[in-house]
C-alpha cells in the first residue's frame, strides 16, 4: 500500500489486489489505519467493470440516442468535451466523491450554478448506469435567483411594428400565440387549413446540424391552434411561414430591440408572454396550457407569476383587503 500527495493538496492510496491496482483519494493525510481501512472498504467492494470514464460516458450516450432529443444528446457530448482528458482517463470503478468534487470545483470557476449542475449530474449519472449501487454525492453552488424578464404588451406591440415587412414578422407573430422557435420552423403551409394551425413537428438542432423530429419537445405539443385570420392570409399570400432556423430569429430580436429601447428578451421568452397575458385576460390554466402545449402547467404558471406586477398587486390587495 502506498500513500501520495497529489498536487491538488489531496491524497491518494493506492494498493494491488489479484492484479489490479485500486485508489482512493482523501483531502486530508491519513493515518496508516485510515488508509488501510479505506483501501479494504474499496477493495470489499469492488465493481467487475473495467472502461475509462470517457468510454463508459460514450455508451451511455449512445444508449440514449434514440430516446432523448437530439438537442440533450447534442447537449451531453458538449458536456463530455468540457470535462478535462485526465479524469476522462478515469477508470470508472475508481471514481470516488472527491475525484468528482474536484473536477466540478474547478468547472465552477467560469459556469453558472445551473451549468455546474447539469455537469455534475451528467457525471454521476454515467457512473450509475453501469454502477448502480455507486453513492457519488458533490457540493454544488448555490443557485442563484434570477427573476426572467417577460416583455409587456408594449414590447410586444412595438416590436411586431418593426418587424412588418420583414421574414420574421410572421414567426414573431405565431411565438406569442404560445409558439416555440423550433415549432414555427417545421411548418409547412400543408399545416394550416382555413385558420387552423397543426403542430406535430420542431426543428431541432443535432449532432450534425438541424434535423426535422416528427414528434415535438412533450406528447401534449401536438395540438391544434386558431391563428387570427389576417395571419392565415397573410401567411399564403407570402407562401411560406419561415425558411430559416431558429438561432436567425434570436439574431433579429437582438439586433433590433436596443433601437426601439426595450430590454433583451429571446423569442422563448414570447411564448413566456402568451402564458402571462392570456392569464391576466382571463383565460383559465387548462385553456392556456392547452393551446401552449404544456404537459403540465408547473411552468406555466411559474412564467405568469413572474409576470406578476408585485406593487400593483400590493396596491390591489390593499384595497381589497380594506374589510
């Protein structure tokens, strides 16, 4: 058995058994006992599983290719990449919780709490697949609270102005009607009858660049809408709905809203709008959530309570309340 420092400040104890060389690192110098103890419990329990952590991390991905959208997949090689070569070297039964600590520690420093936790999550989720009974448990940043900005009516009206005549006039338009982008670049004028819109496909950005997937992001988006009529005929006098991808329209928005002095809000964040402002017209959750959707309305509402006016409702309730 021996017993290194690590330049990290850690320290790792290593010994062979049958052959096979088994580690455990510790932040801390451990006693001679210590380590033998630690390197028995690894030893007791070891996993008959012998791949890197980038080759396991590999499979993984390839077993979920077909299940998972193209946009996750694409999203777990990215991740894979931004894990550094020596803990892809990893033989996956000798991954313990300060291995996994350190490597997410270090992706902190430049990544937003969510990010640190998809990257955390990724990783032990690789590890369980093929060791189940594996207990890898990291700190993660504290998530940090950051109420979304929903354009108002205003925004809205004053941006559908500046896009008239334009190739996205018609995609901003369908957007807050509870659109998603990807949604809005699969249709085909074969999609609208009369005034009627059928939502049963996206657009969505793979491995290999944008792919057409027949089914969209929950089984509850494929729907019907009523677009308003002028829409309707605008949209086949035109032709077309949209001939681009997603990521042009973002690029418009962006452009175009510092000159009309409105804060930056992506096209997402209109399907954010119709959510609210169907809400405050009145309209009820099961509606809104059908017509946008929604498998289940957690984050429809969570949008409109964003939406929420705090100081007008303040002033509302206190009237109300004047019993």
């Amino acid at each position: 058995m021996t017993i290194d420092k690590r330049p990290s400040g850690s320290y790792r104890i290593r010994q062979m058994d049958n052959g096979k060389i088994y580690s455990v690192s510790v932040p801390y110098k451990p006693t001679k006992k210590e380590a033998y103890e630690l390197i028995q419990d690894k030893i007791n329990h070891r996993v008959n599983v012998s791949m890197t952590f980038e080759e396991t991390a590999k499979k993984y991905i390839k077993a979920k290719s077909n299940v998972l959208s193209p946009s996750t997949i694409r999203g777990y090689e990215s991740l894979l990449r931004s894990i550094p070569d020596d803990f892809k070297a990893y033989d996956i039964a000798e991954i313990d919780d300060y291995s996994v600590q350190m490597v997410v520690n270090d992706y902190a420093t430049d990544h937003s709490p969510k990010t640190v936790a998809n990257f955390a999550n990724f990783i032990i989720t690789v590890i369980r697949l093929f060791i189940p009974k594996t207990d890898i448990s990291v700190t993660l940043p504290k998530k940090i609270h950051k109420e979304p900005y929903i354009p108002t009516v205003d925004d809205v009206k004053a941006l559908l102005n500046a896009s008239k005549g334009t190739e996205y006039y018609v995609p901003l338009r369908l957007a807050t009607l509870s659109l998603r982008a990807s949604e809005i670049c699969a249709l085909t004028l074969d999609d609208l009858k009369d005034d009627t819109l059928t939502i049963n496909k996206a657009l969505v950005r793979g491995s290999n660049g944008y792919i057409l997937k027949p089914t969209p992001k929950t089984d509850k988006s494929n729907r019907t809408i009523i677009i308003p009529h002028d829409l309707a005929e605008l949209i086949r006098q035109q032709g077309y709905i949209y001939k681009n991808y997603p990521l042009q329209i973002d690029k418009y928005i962006r452009r175009t809203l510092p000159k009309l002095g409105i804060e930056h809000f992506s096209i997402h964040k209109l399907r954010h709008f119709f959510a609210s402002y169907a809400h405050e017209l009145g309209y009820s959750d099961a509606i809104i959530q059908s017509i946008g959707g929604w498998s289940t309305d957690n984050v429809m509402k969570k949008v409109y309570r964003h939406a929420m006016n705090v100081d007008d409702a303040k002033k509302t309730m206190a009237n109300d309340f004047d019993l």
